[in-house]
C-alpha cells in the first residue's frame, strides 16, 4: 500500500469494522442497537461460537458448520474459556485468500484484560460457502479453521447422497493384497451433511465415520454405509464388497535420496538444497509412506522435495513403509549449505548488498557488484560515513571508480554515471557532514548495549549477527535503552532463519517511549507494541495479513508488493521517519509509504490500543521483536542516522 486513496481506502474500511464491533458491544445483550430494539422474531437465526485460552495454535473451540442467514457470533478469550496468561487474540475472516467466501469483513480482538472481559459479540451474514478464520496476532496464525455454511432456505425434505471408493494395490483378481482403504463421502445441497455412518461385515450397529476405513483382514467383506443430512434425513443404506488378501510381504520397501541445486567448487549448495527422496516397493503390499527428519528432529510425511536454506551442514534421515508394515532401513543424506554471496570481508568499510549502487539517496542504476577484495562496489564507496567536507569525498569517489574501472568491475560509462551521482549528492557540504553511527556491530560490547525485555532472546554469533533464541519461549523485544531519535534514517540487514518450511514473523519497532514504568501499560514490550510502530517482518504467503514492510495495524503491504527474498537472505532494511512520515525499503526499493496523522485506528481492533492518537511522538526509541521460539530471525550491522 502507498500513501493517498489506497491508504484513505484502508482507514475507511478499517473504521467501518470497528463502529460495527463497538455498536455491537454498546447495544444490550451484545447485539446492535437496532438488532436489540426489534421484535424478538428478528433476532439472527443463530448463534456461533468461538473460545480461546493459551494456546497459541488452536481454538479451544470453534463451530464447524452453519446454515446462511443472519447470524450472532461470539468470540470469547477469557479465564472462563481457560486463557490464564491474559494473552491476546483475535477472530479474524479471511478476506483475502482465494476459495473461500469473503463477504463476512470481521475482525474482533479479546482479552481477559481488556474492558468487555474478553466477550464479544456481532452479528453477520453468512453465504452458503466455506468460510477461512484465523488469529492475526504474530506468532498465533496456526490457530485457524473453516465454516462451512449451506443454503438453509426452504423445507429439506431431500436424503444426502452417499459414496464409497475402495482404494489399495489389487491382483489380478481384483483382490486387495493386504490391506483395503474404504473411503466415505456425502454431499447435500439443501441442510448440509450432518454426519456418515457405517458398518462393516457382520456388525449390528452404526459407527461414526471419521476418517477412511482400513481393512487387513483376509477375506471378504461388505461395508454397508449412509449419510443423514441437518433436517435429520437419512439416506438409503448402500454396500461394497471387496476382497482382501494376504500380501505375504516380508521385504521392506527402497528408498533413496538425491540432492540437487548449485555448488560452489567445494561441493556446496549455493543458497539452498533441494532433497528428493524416491521409494518403491516389490513385495506386493504397496507403499504406505515415505518420511524424512532434518538434524534428528521429528520424522514427517514426505509430500515434495524439501529445500534447507539454513546455512550449515545438515543431515536428512529418510525411511518408507509398506501396507504390510515393513520399514527400510533409515537412510541419511549429508550436506552443506553456504551463501551464495558469502559474507562480506570484515575489512569492508560498511555492509551493503543492495542490487543496485546508491549514493546518499541517489540512484546510479549501475549494479552493485562485488569487487576484488570481496567487497561490493556500495561498501567502498562509504556514502554512509562522515565526510567533514566535500572536496575528500568526491577525491575519494575519483579514486574508487578509478580503481574499479582498472579491475574491470565497471565500464567507462558507469564510472562517469557514478561520479556525475556523487557530485549530485550533499555529502561533505555544510550541514550534511554526519554519517550513521553503529549500534550493533557484532561485537560483545555493541551487543551489551541493547536490553532485551518480555519474552524470548537474541544470542550474539560469530560471524557478527544476533539470532532471535529458538528455545527460549514467549514474544519480547530487543531495544536500544541508550537514546532516542527523532527524524531519522535506520539501516539493518536482517535473514528468515525460520525451521523447516515456515517463514519467520518478526519486526522493527520505532519511535515508541521508554519501556520502563509506563503509567498505562506494565508489560515493558507492549510499550512499544501499543505506543510505537512496528515495520512488519513477513514473507509467508498464507497467515498474517500484514507482509514485510508494513506498517503494523494500520499499513498493509501485500505478498506481492513484499519484495520477497528466499530464506537464509541477507536483506537490506531502510525505514526513514520525517515528522509523521514512514518510508521502507526493501533491499533498495521503496515498498511502502505511511502518513502518520491521527484518527487512524488499529486493525483488526484491539480494545484497548490508542490508535495513530497514542502515537503522535516527534521521538522515540529504536527496537527489534521476537515473536516465538518458531519465528527465527537474524540481524546484523544496524545503523542510525539523524535526518
């Protein structure tokens, strides 16, 4: 998103789901003024429910079926509903993922803490349709799920239909060699599929059914079946025969593992290593599963070649299984993944791996290539240092290009273009003499100067970065305790270190007030949640709404307008404040604008957060989030520069 219609856009939309959650808390009983005041025939046709408690993964209940009609929802998150920790949490629908309905724009936030005691209601109309809704608190978008509403008008008075597939490797004959997978489906197109039953061979009553039926028993079989629909008619009741066999399968099934991608001279893989596990077997059950675990963690269910970004060397252990319940051996694939673009000389005068050469602020349009000394053309330019006056600069500059051209790193032609640039610059002139001072520089003592607060932690590396701690629980912060900055341009590199196949959400925060003994917030990290701005940290397509750049509850940048980076990359992170005025930039790109003027209002709603109102500071401090032991980010050379 950008600044004008788009921004003025989303404020209205956001303001028009928060006077319909607070009309909806204002009114008696919870429902709208209007609603409240009408006959009681008028009331919604039905009531949903959703309750949660500490967990930060599931609802601890959530309806899974609706009819369409009006409807009051009610979302509950309070010690009643077992949250003992008062952490936040919000009902969410999904307005944005295609498949699913997106007609219903509801965003409601509860805690036990907050002033309604964590209960709220809303009334809504629901479509026939699947509906998608999920937590959109960082760190909580696994809790999510799906309504599915059908068409509720008229008088059903129609049987669901029922359907069976019988699935398994067979002879010959047609017989099932050791096993046979009965699976059950129903459709209805008027009150919706209540339930299935079933009962196999000789059986004299019904069984729930929840999931496919797996027969291994020798002989012959019937699986009788039927569905009942919401306005409780029941189909006729149907069968399948089929045949099992014994396999007589001792032999357990191959597997093998291939790895693939670029390697650098060593046998390396640039980036990423993408692992393809192959199984097959011969003694005549079938294959039942093949799994896979990296760095001894927990086997999984192999899908689709798996890609290991992290940097390191790492182990994945594979094995399969047949239908007859043989395993193979477990087999193990070693490897190294390292940077593409390895780290830059610690002998570098700054770090930049922006694609393209900047100057100040200028554009040169020439790409930022890496020199002879391994660092790149950005580094040794050192735009970001503090030039006293400007005739040393632009000497400088002449001798850089110079000794570039000579290297043949540039032509003729951009050695002129970036020369013509620096001149163009006001770096050395009266006025623009300061350059960006470090505040974490990879050393112990640059690392000692930050606090961290909350939940969770950063450890300090080797190789001069900090990585968010992937055993230590809970969200918190890192923030910089020894000044505040006002109009300001900060500069960091951050990297997606999450596990296995997730995307880390992590965060910037800035001009918030200091964090210790707040006379209206206690928790030290919320300070800064609830009074500063976060620049979100987000590449995953699915979840959270908010993708990196945004500006946190009021300034949406989308998936596509992320500039999005694969994990274990290094990016370059610019957020400029002037006044009210945010600006971010993605590895050199400009990717989103926000104005921070007042009225502007949290979404989706948090009951008791102030607004764009609570966040009118001309200076602030300077802070880096960590959302969950999952959400693993690394940062490094972070700089400052008054504007």
């Amino acid at each position: 998103m950008r600044s004008g219609a788009l921004a003025a856009g989303t404020l209205r939309r956001a303001l028009i789901t928060v006077v319909a959650v607070c009309l909806a808390l204002l009114a008696p009983g919870g429902l709208p003024a209007a609603d409240a005041a009408a006959p009681e025939e008028a009331a919604a046709a039905q009531t949903l429910t959703w309750t949660a408690g500490d967990s930060m993964t599931e609802y601890t209940s959530a309806p899974t079926t609706a009819v369409a009609g009006e409807t009051t929802i009610v979302f509950e998150n309070s010690a009643a509903t077992g949250n003992t920790t008062g952490m936040v949490h919000t009902l969410t629908f999904d307005t944005f993922t295609d498949g699913y309905n997106k007609d219903v724009d509801l965003n409601i936030q509860a805690s036990p803490n907050d002033t309604n005691g964590g209960r709220y209601e809303a009334t809504v109309t629901l479509t026939p349709g699947t509906y998608r809704y999920f937590c959109a608190i960082p760190g909580h978008t696994a809790m999510s799920g799906e309504l599915v509403v059908t068409d509720g008008g008229g008088t059903d008075t129609t049987a669901p239909e029922a359907t069976a597939e019988v699935t398994g490797e067979q002879n010959a004959d047609g017989a099932y060699l050791g096993s046979a997978t009965a699976e059950l489906s129903a459709t209805d197109d008027m009150s919706g599929v209540d339930r299935i039953d079933y009962a196999l061979d000789g059986a004299t009553g019904w069984t729930a059914y929840e999931a496919p039926v797996v027969v291994n028993v020798p002989g012959e079989h019937t699986l009788r079946y039927r569905a009942t629909d919401k306005a409780g008619n029941t189909s006729e009741e149907k069968s399948v025969t089929f045949s099992v066999v014994e396999a007589d399968d001792t032999a357990p099934p191959t597997v093998t593992a291939s790895v693939s991608g670029e390697q650098n001279d060593d046998g390396a893989y640039l980036d990423v290593a993408v692992v393809t596990l192959e199984a097959a077997d011969t003694g005549g059950s079938g294959l039942d599963k093949v799994e896979y675990a990296v760095g001894g963690g927990d086997f999984r269910a192999y899908t689709e070649p798996v890609q290991v970004h992290t940097i390191g060397e790492h182990t994945v252990t594979y094995r399969a299984t047949d239908k007859a319940g043989n395993s193979s051996e477990p087999g193990t694939a070693t490897f190294t993944v390292v940077e593409k673009y390895p780290n830059p000389d610690p002998v570098c005068p700054e770090l930049d791996s922006r694609p393209i050469v900047f100057i100040g602020e200028y554009d040169t349009h020439v790409p930022n290539r890496v020199t002879a000394s391994g660092c790149t053309i950005n580094e040794v330019i050192e735009d970001e240092r503090a030039w006293e006056k400007r005739r040393p600069f632009l000497r400088h500059i002449d001798e850089i290009t110079d000794e570039l051209y000579t290297d043949a790193v540039i032509n003729g032609e951009e050695r002129e273009t970036i020369r013509d640039t620096a001149k163009a610059t006001d770096i050395g002139k009266p006025g623009h003499n300061d350059g960006y001072t470090s505040l974490f520089t990879g050393t112990e003592n640059s690392f000692s100067k930050w606090e961290q607060v909350g939940g969770g932690s950063f450890n300090l590396n080797g190789d001069g970065s900090m990585t968010s701690d992937p055993t230590v629980e809970g969200m918190g912060m890192l923030w910089y305790p020894q000044q505040q900055y006002g109009d300001f341009s900060l500069k960091l590199q951050w990297r997606d270190d999450a596990p296995g196949d997730a995307r880390t959400n992590g965060g910037v925060f800035v001009r918030f007030p200091d964090v210790r003994d707040h006379p209206d917030e206690s928790r030290p990290e919320w300070v800064a949640i609830k009074y500063g701005h976060e620049i979100q940290i987000f590449d995953s397509e699915a979840g959270d709404q908010y993708k990196t750049g945004s500006v946190y509850g009021f300034d949406r940048v989308g998936h596509g307008a992320a500039g999005v980076t694969p994990k274990g990359t290094w990016n370059d992170y610019e957020i400029r404040v002037v006044d009210q005025h945010y600006e971010v930039y993605r590895n050199g790109v400009l990717i989103n604008e926000f104005d921070n003027t007042p009225g502007q209002v949290f979404e989706p709603p948090r009951a008791d957060d102030p607004g764009t109102d609570g966040r009118q500071h001309a200076q602030g401090y300077i802070g880096l989030q960590v959302h969950s032991t999952t959400d693993v980010v690394s940062y490094r050379d972070i700089r400052i520069k008054p504007l």
